[in-house]
C-alpha cells in the first residue's frame, strides 16, 4: 500500500544520509573522485540527491549499479529509460553530468592517455626529422 511505500523510501533515504555522515572508514561517501568505487548506495544517492532524479534512484540501487558501472558504459540510453526509469527528458542532462564525472573521476586515466597520444605525437616527428636529414644527407653525398 501507500503508507508502507513512503515509510520504505523514508528509510531508504535515512540509510543514505547515515551513510553520507558517516565518516569511520576513512573514505568520503560519494566523493567524485572516487566514482569508480563507489557502491550502489552511492550511486543511489548521486543520482537522486546531486542530480535531483529521486524519482529513478531507488531503481539504481535495486539493479545493483556500482559507480564502475556508469563509469565505463555499462548502462546503455535503451537500459536508462526501460529498466531505471529515466525520463526521456532527462536522458541528455544525465549523460552530460555523467560525462563530467569520469573526466573527474578518471583524471589519472585521460592524463596518462593523453601523455601517451603527446609522447607518441614527438616519437612521430622525431622520426620523420631523421628521415628528412637521412634524405639531405644521401643527397649531399650523391
């Protein structure tokens, strides 16, 4: 019935501000910068209290979606609307704010991709130069 359902949710959402306060592990709950470890209890609380969709949270947490989850695309748009309940009208503010939390979140990992593409960028010009004075140098000596 009616009642129980709010008194569900009432706990539910007290479960996650108990989490949110609780600060003994040492770790901050749902901090963005550790998205990819973040529990279903966190993502709940990401999507409904910084996002402002309460009305799917409850369905993140029942499928069990863990922040590595949204993190590396798990959850395609089709998944989003027909199994979480997303609005349509959402589908796009989500995916942006979703966006914004892996550039955060896998900092580390778009640096060292980046560095990687930078380093072979130079490797690549180091050696078309070489080619290019290997070249003079062959037609100095013809």
């Amino acid at each position: 019935d009616e009642l129980s359902k709010i008194k569900a949710e009432s706990l539910f959402q007290e479960e996650l501000i108990k989490r949110k306060t609780n600060t003994s592990n040492g770790q901050k709950f749902c901090e963005e910068t550790n998205a990819e470890k973040w529990d279903r209890y966190e993502v709940a609380y990401w999507v409904g209290n910084i996002l402002g969709f309460t009305y799917c949270m409850r369905r993140f947490f029942d499928e069990k979606i863990s922040g590595s989850m949204l993190l590396f695309r798990d959850i395609d748009e089709k998944t989003l609307i027909q199994v979480i309940g997303l609005k349509s009208i959402h589908l796009n503010n989500f995916q942006r704010r979703l966006e914004n939390l892996r550039k955060i979140a896998l900092k580390e990992l778009y640096d060292a991709e980046r560095k990687k593409q930078e380093q072979m960028r130079q490797q690549k010009e180091k050696q078309q130069l070489e080619k290019k004075m290997d070249e003079e140098r062959v037609k100095r000596n013809s």
